[in-house]
C-alpha cells in the first residue's frame, strides 16, 4: 500500500481538479486500501483538515513563497498545503517528519522549493499569519476560518461581524457524532450503556430526547448498527422531526425526503402505526429510505418519485403532517461538509423561489387544524425567516406557532432553521 501521505495528495488533487466530493474519494480510498486505524486516523485528518484550512494555508504558501498561491502548480501547491497543515495543526507528528515525509512526496524539480517553504515556516515560529481585523475584517475572517470572502461577507451583512466570527470558529471544530435512537428496538438508556461498554464515551444529546451524542467513529463499526438500533442524525435535525409532533396513526408526507432520517424520526414517533410518504425528485435516491427503513424495522414508509413544486391533487387536505425539508444552499453544515466553504452564495440565490415554490404546493396537502414544517439546512435568513414571511404573507390560512434558528456557537449542532406553521380551523 502507497503511504498515507500519498494517499491523501491523491485525493486532495482529484477533489480540486474533478470537483469530487471528498467524503466519496475518502471512503473509496478506505475500501481500497487496507488502513490500519491509525493510517485511517491521519488520513482523514489530511484530507479534510487541508480542505478545512485551505484559505487559511494559501495565505501562508503565497508570503512564504512571496508570489501568489495561483501560480504554483495544484499538486505542489496541495503538498505545500498539507505539509504546513500537519506543522500548524497535528501536535502529535513531529516537526522533522512532517517536512521529510512531505519533501520526499515532492517531485525532483520541486523538492528543494517544498523543503525551503516549510524549513522558513519553522523558523518563523510556525506563526500563521493573518489580515488585520481592524482594517479588513473580511479578509482577516476569511482566512483566520478559511471561508470564502463572499460567505463572510453575507454572514457579517446578516449577523455582524462578532457573531460571524463566532460561529465561523464553531465550524472549524470537529463535529461530534449524533445517533438518533431507535426506540422501536431499544431505549436509549440501554444503547447509551452498550456503546459505553463498547469504549465510547456516549452522552445523551442535550435537547433531543431520544438522541445520543459520541465523539467521531466509524458508524458501521459501532454496536447495534446492523440490527438497526440507530441511525445518524444531528441534534437539530431531531429537534425538526420532534416539532413535527407527528403521532400514532396520523398520515405525514415528507415532501423532500431522502435521504430518510427525518421519515426515520417520525415513523418512529407514531410508533410505526400510520402512514409516512416519503417523497424525492429522484427515484434512484429512494432507494436510500426503502433500505434504510427496513433496517430500521421501519414498514409504514412508503416512496413515491415526483417534484414537489408539482401538487398531487389526490393528496390534498389529506396529511396531518407536512414536512418541507427543502433544498437549500446548505451554509449551515461547514463542519461536515468543507467543501461548502468555498462555494459561491450567487449560485444559491435562485434558492429561496424554488423553496417557496414547494412550500406553496405542500401546504396545500395540510388538513384543517394539521401542522407543517418548513426546515433548512443553512443560516441564511433569505432561505429561512424572509422565506416563511413570503409564504404567510400568501397564505393566511396559516399561522406561525414557533420558529427556531439553530447554531453550532449556542446549540452545539448544525447550523439549522425550522417553523412550525398550522393551518386555521374552518
């Protein structure tokens, strides 16, 4: 097997230069190589620790090398990146490592360039260098939390900038682990006590209440996964599902489903007695629900394939329950996903229309007296609160009971938003 260096330069060039996701390159990489668990450790610390931290070693790489970061080819630069990455964030490596490890990885024309960067960053102290904030508060959050310059910019316009900083530095943390448990099979006392016994130092999540929280693991690996007794799930994504307050025999439509732990959540609320529908744009993807519930022991969920800004008219004023889990810019789940860090807010912007869209079209499946749920994965307040404030303007049929903007710096879960919205009683 190539060394686990190589391995993480592999896929840092191919995620650039194909956009590939790097949570698919990695788990590719881990199936076809045979990792020890330390190896499968320093390999997912490169790979996502340099995307995490791109922006912020770029600045580094172009004053150290005193020419823009650009002009370097992308696999020195990659090199460039992951060497002083293990100098400035990986305490255990030690400093001679990390530079032989790195320089031997480097081509012969590049060797001495790559040697000479790192060996001044040593000798600087290993200080990383960053805008002042006084006088570029942008660029000094960009790249003290390696988020693009246009993202801090539409986070300081919504929260200015000392909340901004804020959570951008919770984003930067390594995200827990949360399990939302099954209680068709297990309590959560007896699952929390398993996964101790195991050697995880398993917690019971602070709101949700059927929810445990672990430090990161390989889920498969963990006990009670192939009988079903959990699935994943961030807390406030269960704090979405529990708002629902979908109950015995009641019929929900999920109007955005997969990949299926919120349809999970709620079957699982009405005790497997009801009817779910869970719906995507996408057959291939309801795959995803189908396996999933029957893992779970899960036997009220059913799929069906359709857009849903498209209404079913032999749907309508039958669901007790709507969720409208919408598509989103996804600006709330950094932590998890780095490569969102760098994307453009504009390619969002047509986002909160298509939101609206199916919300307008969902809302119409809602009995009298029933509940929807409208629910984002991001922190923009265009695709949340300014979002539901267009629908109600539309539809006063319905009223606002609660909203709630979830956020890692006060939560210490995904950046989430949901409103529970009631449609009036003729």
């Amino acid at each position: 097997m190539r060394s686990v260096r190589a391995l993480a330069l592999e896929i840092l060039n191919k995620g650039e230069s194909a956009e590939q996701y790097s949570n698919i390159a990695l788990d590719t990489a881990l199936k076809r190589n045979d990792c020890s668990d330390a190896d499968r450790g320093l390999l997912t610390a490169l790979v996502y620790g340099v995307l995490e931290r791109r922006l912020t070693l770029d600045f580094q790489i172009s004053r150290l090398a005193d020419r823009p970061v650009e002009t370097i080819d992308l696999p020195t630069r990659n090199l460039l990146r992951m060497g002083l990455y293990q100098l400035a964030y990986l305490d255990r490596i030690p400093d001679h490592a990390a530079v032989y490890e790195t320089v031997t990885l480097a081509g012969k024309r590049t060797k001495g360039f790559v040697n000479a960067i790192l060996r001044v960053f040593l000798r600087q102290g290993k200080v990383l260098l960053l805008p002042d904030a006084a006088t570029e508060p942008i660029a000094y959050l960009s790249v003290a939390h390696s988020f693009s310059a246009a993202i801090c910019e539409l986070f300081v316009q919504s929260f200015g900038f000392e909340r901004t900083e804020q959570m951008l530095a919770a984003f930067c943390q390594k995200p827990a682990i949360d399990l939302r448990v099954n209680t068709l099979r297990v309590t959560r006392e007896a699952l929390c006590r398993r996964l101790s016994e195991q050697g995880f130092d398993a917690a019971k999540t602070r709101e949700s209440s059927a929810g445990l929280q672990l430090p990161n693991a390989p889920v498969s690996s963990l006990v009670g996964f192939e009988e079903g007794a959990f699935f994943v799930q961030d807390e406030a994504s269960q704090l979405c599902v529990e708002a629902l307050d979908a109950r015995e025999g009641m019929t929900l439509i999920d109007v955005c489903a997969c990949p299926g732990s919120k349809s999970f959540g709620a079957a699982i609320q009405m005790q497997n007695r009801g009817r779910v529908i869970a719906c995507d744009l996408h057959r291939n993807k309801l795959s995803l629900v189908e396996s999933g519930a029957a893992r779970l022991g899960i036997s009220i969920i059913e799929t069906e394939a359709r857009d849903a800004r498209q209404v079913k008219e032999e749907w309508i004023g039958k669901a007790d329950r709507v969720l409208c889990d919408v598509p989103c810019s996804g600006f709330g789940v950094f932590a998890k996903k780095p490569e969102l860090r760098y994307k453009d807010p504009g390619m969002s912007a047509s986002l909160p229309a298509i939101q609206l869209a199916i919300a307008e079209s969902a809302c119409q499946y809602v009995r009298d007296g029933g509940l929807m749920v409208y629910s984002t994965c991001t922190l923009l307040p265009r695709e949340n609160g300014e979002n539901v404030a267009r629908f109600l303007a539309l539809h006063s049929e319905f009223t606002l009971l609660r909203e709630r903007t979830l956020t890692p710096d006060v939560d210490g879960t995904d950046g989430f938003y949901f409103a529970v919205l009631q449609k009036n009683k003729k």
